[in-house]
C-alpha cells in the first residue's frame, strides 16, 4: 500500500521527530500541525522549511528524478519545552572589591529551551541525529551555559559592589541577567529559545570563605570605632573634637576658668572649687 499521507503522530515532548518518506509518489501530501514546523531533507540536505498547513511533496521534489534520494520529513516542535540541568564543574574565580580578597565559586541551576528557529538548529544541533535527549542535549550545551553564567556573575557582583555574603540573597536578579545572555548566545549559535533560567544552589570554597569572613568582622568592628555627640546623636569619628553638625565639644578635658583645674570632658562644675563651666 502506497504512503500517500505524512502527518505528525509522535510524541510532543520531543523536540522532533524523524520521519522517513519510502515510497515518492505524485499525491503524497505532508500534514504538518499548528505545534510544529516541518524539514524537508533530501539526501542530508534541508529542502524547505514549512509551517502548519498542508502540502504536496511533489512541488519540492522532482519525483522522477529523486525517486532513488533518502528523502525525510523532520517535525520540529514550536511548543515542546525541556527543562535541563547546569552546573560548574570547577569553582570559578570571583572578587569581592570591598574586602580586596579573591574567593571561588561554584553554582549550579537548571533552565528551559524550546526551539526558536528550526534551520539553525538543524544544521548546528540536531544533524543527522535520530533523537536527542535531555541528557545529550545538557552536554552539547553545558559549556556555552556555564561561560555565560560566569562571565554575567563576575561582572555583575563586580559593578554592583556585592559583598561575598550577599550573592545568594541576589540570586534572582543574575538569574534574570543570565536569562538574557544565554538566550541571546543559544539563539544565535544552535536556534534554541531559553525561557527561563534559575540559579539554585551558591557554594563559596570553604577556605576562601573561612578567609572572607575573618575580613569581613575585622572590618565591621573598624567601622564601629565611633563616637556619638552625647547632644544630637550624630555618629563621629573616635578622635573628633567637635560635633559637625551641632558644634558640641567632644572628648577632651574642660578648664576650669577660675583654678585652671583639668575637669573631665563632659563635667558641669570644677571638681576643685565648684565654678560652673
């Protein structure tokens, strides 16, 4: 019996389907529905690309003279989402400039693709594979994932300033920065769309953060070498003579005007004879 009709039945959580044509007749008709685009293949190479609707193959094969070809009908989903796994192999470099201490980092997450343009990633993805699962398909990309993480995390946590204790609280707005990189490089190089991207999991070399956190209260406690003006509050440095925003006297000792005795800085009357100051 003659294949006269080609039509999608596959599974639509595959990114595609391959199809291949055995008999090339004048009526054979290919149906392609509204969750897929179509490849026609001949021989390794890409025909045409076709949307939903319904066509004749016969209008993009000469049937007489490609009888003996390999023809193939490659489904590509428009709607079919994988949701992938990513991770650093090894803890990257990172700088906290507010502490001046390099540290590494390791961070790992996970995202979702679906195909944006079926031509692309055809040629630079898919090839002559029968199936690509989730597992090739996190290797294939996995490098380009974590070069992208790494170059959007350092830049970001260095323009911002982001203490090494602070990142994981930040979590969410590098994820979205990541979201846009990535997409931007998968679409181009492989046609694959990134619809979201998470970062799940932050972890600091335990030495380095060991290290890090030493600095870190080593300078909490220098910044707290502060003095308050016992009149406004205002906070001062510990060797401040004088309020800067009140003008009131600070530190130091009182004289008294009458016996010259040295009082402390915040007495009222001299300790000797009892002038007010």
């Amino acid at each position: 019996m003659e294949q006269n009709v080609i039509t999608f039945s596959g599974d639509n959580r595959q990114l595609f389907n391959r199809y291949k044509i055995d008999s090339l007749t004048a009526k054979l008709t290919l149906l392609v529905p509204e969750t897929h685009n179509a490849i026609l293949i001949k021989d390794g190479q890409m025909l045409q690309t076709l949307s939903s609707g319904k066509y004749l193959v016969s209008k993009f094969v000469d049937i007489k003279n490609e009888i003996d070809s390999n023809l193939e009908v490659l489904f590509m989903s428009k709607t079919a989402k994988l949701n992938l796994l990513w991770g650093t192999a090894q803890k990257f470099l990172m700088y906290d400039s507010q502490l001046q201490e390099n540290y590494k980092v390791g961070m790992s997450g996970d995202y979702d693709v679906q195909i944006g343009d079926p031509r692309k990633c055809y040629l630079y993805l898919i090839g002559a594979d029968n199936d690509l699962t989730t597992d090739d398909l996190q290797d294939r990309l996995q490098t380009t994932v974590v070069s992208v993480v790494e170059n959007v995390v350092v830049e970001y946590v260095s323009a911002q300033e982001i203490l090494f204790n602070q990142i994981t609280v930040k979590k969410r707005e590098i994820s979205a920065k990541v979201l846009v990189k990535l997409n931007q490089k998968l679409m181009g190089e492989y046609g694959i769309a990134v619809y979201s991207f998470n970062i799940a999991n932050i972890i600091i070399d335990d030495g380095d953060y060991a290290k890090l956190a030493g600095n870190f209260k080593s300078s909490a406690k220098a910044e707290k070498s502060t003095i308050s003006c016992p009149d406004c509050g205002q906070e001062l440095s510990e060797n401040a003579k004088f309020c800067d925003n009140c003008g009131r006297r600070i530190g130091g000792s009182k004289i008294c005007p009458d016996c010259k005795t040295e009082n402390g800085a915040n007495a009222k009357f001299c300790q000797n004879c009892g002038k007010r100051i």
